[in-house]
C-alpha cells in the first residue's frame, strides 16, 4: 500500500504534466457541444464524448482522462480552459 506520501507526490506528478493540445484536433462542433453543456453546468454529461475522443487516437485518450481527472475534481472551469486552448490552437 502505497504512503500518503507517495499518493501526494504521484498527484502532483500527474499535475505537473502537461497535456499537448497541439496534437489535439477536435471538430468545432464536438468542442461547441462539450462547452455548451459545461455553460449549462451539466459537467457529469461530458462523458457522452468519452468515446468519440478515444476513436481519434492516443491524443484523445489523454485528453478523456485529463478530462475525468478534472471531472473528478469538478473543475468545470479548468475543462473550458482546456476546450478554449484546443480551440485557439487550430485558429
């Protein structure tokens, strides 16, 4: 069993890293929705996406998880804030 430690310095870890979002390409549409619901307050309907970030490759998935790791912690503003990045990255 890990120490209480070991869990803060494995969180803080997986804070520190970055998701790439250069290598992220979503539909406008798919991001649209996604912000939408998260304007709505309906942060627990953004697993709806879950599977059509996966199908668009590794990226996707890390995306979903960074997503759920924020989801978990709902911090709706952190996932607009990571949308929007998406958004201006492919302007």
């Amino acid at each position: 069993m890990k120490s209480l430690s070991m869990l803060v310095t494995d969180e803080t870890k997986a804070q520190k890293e970055e998701l790439d979002v250069s290598k992220i390409t979503l539909p406008p549409l798919l991001i649209k929705a996604m912000k939408e619901k998260l304007e709505m307050g309906l942060l627990l309907h953004l697993d709806q996406h879950f599977e059509e970030l996966t199908i668009m490759g590794p990226f996707g998935s890390e995306l979903v998880k960074r997503i759920q790791e924020l989801t978990l912690k709902y911090d709706s503003h952190g996932i607009m804030k990571l949308l929007e990045k998406i958004e201006k990255t492919k302007q």
